[in-house]
C-alpha cells in the first residue's frame, strides 16, 4: 500500500502515522525526516537541502521531491510506504504524481483526518515539549500540574508556534494550500476523509477501516 496522510495541525497525523506503518507493515516516510537524514549522511541531496536550509531558505520542492525519487528507487519502499507531511499543496501533489507515474507505481490511498477547529486549538494549547529529550506530551484541560518530563525529568515548555493566535494563523495557511489539495485526490478518486475526534486508538481504527 502507498499512502499519503493528510491533516490540519494538531490532527495527530505523526502519531497515526507511527501506529498504522506499523500495522500495515509498511515505511513512515516523514519528509522532515529523510531531510534531515540525507544532511546528516552528507549526500549529494543532502549536501543540496543543506544550502538551503543554512542560508534560512526553504528547501525547494524539486529537490524534496529528488529526495523521495531516490529514497524509493533504493527498493526500501518496494513493499509500500506511507508518507506524512508531503504533499502540502496543490503544486507539490501535481509534482509528486508526476514522479510517481515516471516511476510506474501508484498511489492507493489518500487518507484526510478531519478535526474541528476548535479541537486542533485545545489540543495544541496542551501540547508541551521536553527541554531535554524533546518528547512531546499533553496536559489535558485541567493542566494536571504537568510540569516535568515523565521519562527524563525535562522541564516542559509550551511552544511559541502553539499560542491561540499563531494556531489560528496555521489553520488558514492550511485551509488556503490544502483545499486545492483534498479535492485534487477527491477527482483522482483516491481520498478518504476520516473522522480524527476521539481517542488515538479509535482514530487508528478508522483510519484502517479504510486502508
């Protein structure tokens, strides 16, 4: 199976995406990811992003997409893959079929997680981060006094890019590229939207219902 998750911020995608690779036995291919890899392996690519990314420049699409070619012509990908963060707009997805159809495979499934505005701010308002191994945790609504790191004692910060207004600002970002996006699968009749209410385990389920 080749899939491509797609989601607002705070929909969870890294999360469903970690659960379902591993229950469809396929890759969790995050373009961050492979980004950084190929920096660190200070690969011909990587050598290339990392221009970019030390001059405080985006990366450009053609290279990330030059990074996926490569990736799924190494054959780790033969069985599948699923792949989060990318596409994120209706430029890349037109790029990425391109590289697909070159290829000769296709995509299969086009999951979106749907989450209510409201929702994605309650969530990333109780999202907190460890200043030392930068495991990623939720208050709940009460704040339980959650203020250290269960698993290495790091004090837990709130991230400048998770206040109310900096959310809001991301979910318009989203709305504007991805909707272009969500109806380009929709004509290709590949993408399924899911509902990303509830408990993890239960978003997991429906997501595989449709895999």
């Amino acid at each position: 199976m080749r899939i491509v998750l797609l989601g607002p911020p705070g929909a969870g995608k890294g999360t469903q995406a970690k659960a379902i690779s591993k229950e469809i036995d396929v890759p969790h291919i995050s373009t961050g990811d492979i980004l950084r890899n190929e920096i660190k392996n200070g690969t011909e690519l990587g050598k290339k992003a990392a221009n970019f990314v030390e001059s405080g420049k985006l990366v450009p699409d053609e290279t990330i997409i030059e990074i996926i070619k490569s990736r799924i012509r190494s054959g780790e990908l033969d069985r599948g893959f699923l792949m989060d963060g990318f596409p994120r707009n209706l430029k890349q997805a037109k790029m990425f079929s391109e590289m697909m159809e070159e290829l000769n495979i296709k995509l299969d499934r086009v999951i979106n997680i749907v989450v209510d505005e409201n929702e994605v701010i309650r969530r990333l308002g109780n999202r907190r981060i460890c200043s030392v191994c930068k495991s990623i945790f939720s208050i709940g609504d009460d704040g339980n006094n959650m203020k250290r790191c269960p698993k290495c004692g790091g004090l837990l910060l709130k991230r400048k890019d998770d206040s109310e207004d900096v959310i809001r600002h991301r979910l318009k970002v989203y709305e504007s590229e991805t909707k272009p996006l969500i109806d380009y699968y929709t004509d290709r009749g590949i993408l399924v939207n899911v509902d990303g209410s509830g408990k993890e385990e239960e978003i997991t389920g429906r997501i595989l219902e449709n895999t």
